[in-house]
C-alpha cells in the first residue's frame, strides 16, 4: 500500500487562496506568506486560528487609530482621566 504525498507548497497556497474566496476574505500576501509558513511547519488548526485572530486584531486597531476612532461619543468622554 501506498502512503500519500505530502501537497506541494503551491498546492496548499492554491487551497489556501480558494477556501478565502469561498468564504468571501481577501487576505494580504503576508498574511498569506504567514499562513503557508504554519502549514509548512504543521500546527494545530487552532493555533493557527488564534494567529489570525491576532493578525486580525492589530490591524482593526492600526485602522481605528489611523482614522481617530477611540470610540468616544463627542463630548462624551473625558480625556483628562
């Protein structure tokens, strides 16, 4: 009996970039590049959710800061605390 062979690093990056299609997510390429190195290093399915979650996190973050958006109301905060 034959043992099946491992996917290629292009045949993995190619599922990777259809399952986001499917689910409607344009990932960035270091993202991507990221996801590809965790596949290639074989870790759980679930810490590789945390790292997107992570990943995910910081750049809501970026954007909030980039646009001013500390989530107070105007005049409804108190910036002195």
């Amino acid at each position: 009996m034959a043992t099946a062979r491992a996917p290629t690093r292009a045949e993995v990056s190619e599922a990777l970039r259809e399952l986001a299609s499917l689910a409607g997510v344009d990932v960035r390429a270091d993202v991507h590049e990221a996801v590809l190195e965790l596949c290639r290093r074989r870790v759980v399915p679930t810490a590789t959710a945390q790292v997107l979650r992570s990943l995910a996190s910081k750049a809501q973050g970026r954007a909030r800061s980039a646009r001013g958006d500390d989530g107070c109301v105007k005049d409804g905060c108190r910036r002195d605390r």
